[in-house]
C-alpha cells in the first residue's frame, strides 16, 4: 500500500495517500491485496491512474474522489452494459460523461427548495456529488442510459417511478413535478427509470 517513492525514502505527500487509496482499491477489485488494477471497468482504469509510479501522474485526491463517488451497488446503480432502448420507446439521446455534471439551477428554483433537494437527496433521482450555493455536482449518467425524446406523446407520463414523487417536502414535490418533461426521464441500461436533475434544475 505505500507509494514507491516512500519506500525509496521520500516524505509522505498527498499523492502517496491517493496512492494508498488505489492499492486498496485495485485489491477490492482484484479480490487480493498487491492485485492488479488492469481490467475493463471504469474502476480499473481509476485504479491504474491512482498507482502511478511517478507522483506527479497520479490525479489529486479530489479528482480521484470525484470519480469513485459514483453510486454502486444500490437501487441509484444504472449499469454500463446493454441498451435500454429501441425505436419505438422514444429514446432519441444517448448520454456519456465522464465526469461529474456541474448544472447552476435556474432562477426559477427558490433556494428553499434547492435546500430541500439537497437534503432528500431523492434515490429515483439522479445523485448529487456536491453543492455549491446554486451550483450543483451531479453524477454522470453511464454508457448505456438514454433520455426519452420530446415526440413520444402523454405515455411518458406512466414511466415516471411513483418512488421519485414520494418526498416529505410537498414544495419540492410540486417543483419537480411542475418541470416533468420526456427529457426529464432517463431509461438505464438496467431498463429502470430515474429523474434527471441536470434537466430538471436546468428549468
């Protein structure tokens, strides 16, 4: 776990703890601790960065952090594999980005109810990374996933995951729903239904 250069003598810096942290990281991958970081996954590649020989080659903590904050293993996981699609479901737009999705919420949002989003964190809905006042860090929507298109008629209505709506706060209820739209929705590659917040705080 300790960067090369600290055990060649060097003092400890932050770039050997990001180094630590992606030992540890390629061992939860590799499934051993020393295990190989090499391997397909978005992980992997995290992984392989973060063990750099030279220091200066490792991303910082923070850029490091930023990519493994991306939710897994819960109901907000949306896959990378297949296709959520076809065309007759409306899915016109392909989203693939890598890094966190910054978004300055519209004039129309109060900061009551900026406040309120950020607190519910709402798991239908697309995951905040971070805030900043009125600028949001949201996860990026993985290879896979597609927002349906504006031409699919009043059907899009019923995908809408009752689960997304069921919040305490009823302002924040009725600001999300009053931005609802098709673009809103995104399709994952495990055909689930989730909120886009970059589309519905963009409004």
């Amino acid at each position: 776990m300790t960067a090369p250069e600290v055990r060649a003598g060097a003092a400890p810096t932050p770039a050997a703890d990001v180094y630590a942290a992606g030992a540890l990281l390629a061992a939860l991958l590799s499934g051993e601790l020393g295990g190989s970081a090499q391997g397909p996954s978005p992980e992997h590649a995290i992984a392989a960065a973060m063990l750099a020989a030279d220091p200066a080659a490792r991303p910082t903590a923070a850029a490091a952090l930023l990519q493994l904050r991306a939710p897994v293993a819960h109901v907000r996981e949306l896959g990378t594999h297949g296709d959520a699609g076809d065309s007759t479901t409306g899915l016109t737009r392909e989203i693939d980005r890598v890094h966190g999705v910054v978004v300055d919420a519209a004039a129309t949002w109060s900061d009551a109810e900026l406040d309120a989003l950020g607190a519910a964190s709402p798991p239908w809905c697309q995951p905040i990374l971070d805030r900043r006042g009125r600028q949001f860090v949201l996860a990026p929507w993985p290879v896979g996933c597609h927002a349906l298109g504006d031409d699919v008629g009043d059907a899009w209505r019923t995908r809408v995951p009752a689960e997304a709506l069921e919040l305490d706060d009823a302002a924040l209820r009725a600001a999300i729903e009053q931005r609802l739209r098709p673009s809103a929705l995104v399709a994952t590659a495990a055909r689930g239904w989730m909120l886009a917040l970059d589309d519905l705080l963009s409004r």
